[in-house]
C-alpha cells in the first residue's frame, strides 16, 4: 500500500509519530510524500531524507533541555533554535529538497501576513526550524527576506499540499485535550495554545482520507522529556489497536 502522510505538531509528543511510523513500516506500507508542522516537520524530514523510525527515535532520545532552550540575548524570542538546527544539520546530511528521497512540504506561517506557506524548496533544515519556532518562546526564523514562525499557528496538520498526489492521505494529530485543572495561569496558557492549534486542524479531518488522533499523549507536556519513550509505544500501540478500521480508508 501507499500513502501520503500529514504529521502535527505537538512538541516532543512528536515521537507518538515515530512510533505510528514504526507500525507503518511493520505492514510494509510505502510513504510517497509527507508533510508537517513544527514537531511533525522534524520527523518529517527525517522520514523523507531516508532514515527510519528506530533513526528518527535515536535523534529524539538525544534531546536534552540544552538543545532546545538557549538563552537567545539581545533577540525578541526568551531561546534560540540554533542548537537545535547544528544537531540536526549533525543528523540529517540534506541542503536542499531535492536532496530527499520523498517530496516533503513543510508548513511554516509567515510573520508579516499571518497565512500558511507550504515550502518544498530551498533548505529544508532551515524551513523545519522556522516550522518548530513557537514564538514568543523561541526566536522567530528569517530566511531571506521573510521571517517566519511555528506552522502550528496557521496549520498544524498540513494535508492540503498533499491532495494532488493520486494515493490516499493519513493525517496523524498529537494533541488531544488533556483533563486538568485550569486554575494556573501555565495550565491555561497550555489549554489555550492546544485549542488554537486544534481549531486549525479541524479541516484536515475532511481533507485526508483517514485521520487519527493519539489519545494516550494527552497527558504529555509539550516538552516532557522523560515521556519520550512513553510517547513512542503509544504511538505504537494505538495506531496497531485501529489499524483495521483506518486502512480500510486508505485502500
């Protein structure tokens, strides 16, 4: 079978996709194009340079807080990605998207006009940063003449790019609503930020053939580093517990 594969955002929940990747490979499925916001474009990328998912999940197990929050001085953002963007160049040897094996469209939201850009050209390294950069917690990206922020903001589960491929379209989410108390100012900026960006997924469930949300990630925090592997065999587990009902969409 192949398929088109979307993949979210959702901070290091990101690895619940390396794990649905890891089921899609078991069942001999072929990916021919993916597309991602911010956590989904990281695996994204990695996915359509050619690694696999036990690759994808040695980059994820690598992540430390160091790698991600580095004071950015003198800069409008509290951290910079530019540690994040060295492991990955260290990862990922590609410079352009033709380098890839698969097309791969990364969603990233132009500062100055607020809409979605589908970018399938230049440096792909340099767009899955900007796509990652959830402002104002991380540097906004420039990249030429145009500065760019999280994908999430304007699409977090791009299938729209991918509706010109002939094969049927799988779009993965990793943010459901998690149960807590919302009595903190933290737990309702979190609850805040995870109804926005589920608000502009919505069309994504009509435009992909099959679309699953990951529940068991719900009670991750966008950077919860010791929930990786957790993230992973939930990923794992759920996409292999429904996988009956979803392929019968992609066929």
């Amino acid at each position: 079978m192949k398929i088109t594969l979307s993949l979210s955002g959702g901070g290091l929940r990101g690895a619940a996709h390396v794990g649905v990747i890891k089921f899609l490979e078991e069942q001999g499925i072929e990916v021919v194009a993916v597309s991602g916001s911010s956590a989904g474009a990281i695996v994204g990328l990695f996915l359509a340079a050619g690694l696999k998912s036990d690759d994808i999940l040695v980059f994820l197990r690598s992540l430390e807080k160091k790698d991600l929050f580095v004071w950015a001085n003198g800069n409008v953002g509290l951290f910079s990605m530019e540690r994040l963007e060295e492991k990955l160049r260290h990862f990922v040897d590609v410079h352009r998207y033709s380098d890839l094996k698969i097309p791969f469209y990364t969603c990233v939201t132009d500062i100055d006009t607020g809409e979605y850009c589908y970018i399938n050209e230049g440096d792909p390294i340099a767009y899955t940063v900007a796509s990652s950069s959830i402002t104002p917690l991380f540097v906004a990206k420039k990249i030429g003449k145009h500065t760019y922020i999280d994908g999430g903001f304007s699409d977090n589960l791009p299938v729209k790019p991918l509706k010109s491929y002939n094969e049927k379209s799988l779009a993965i989410d990793i943010n459901p609503l998690r149960g807590e108390d919302l009595s903190t100012f933290k737990s309702l900026t979190i609850r805040s930020i995870l109804i926005m960006i589920r608000s502009n997924s919505t069309p994504a469930k009509k435009l992909a053939d099959a679309y699953f949300e990951v529940q068991g990630v719900a009670n991750m925090y966008l950077f919860d580093f010791d929930k990786i592997e957790m993230a992973y065999q939930v990923g794992y587990n759920e996409m292999k517990e429904n996988w009956e009902e979803l392929s019968k969409k992609l066929v």
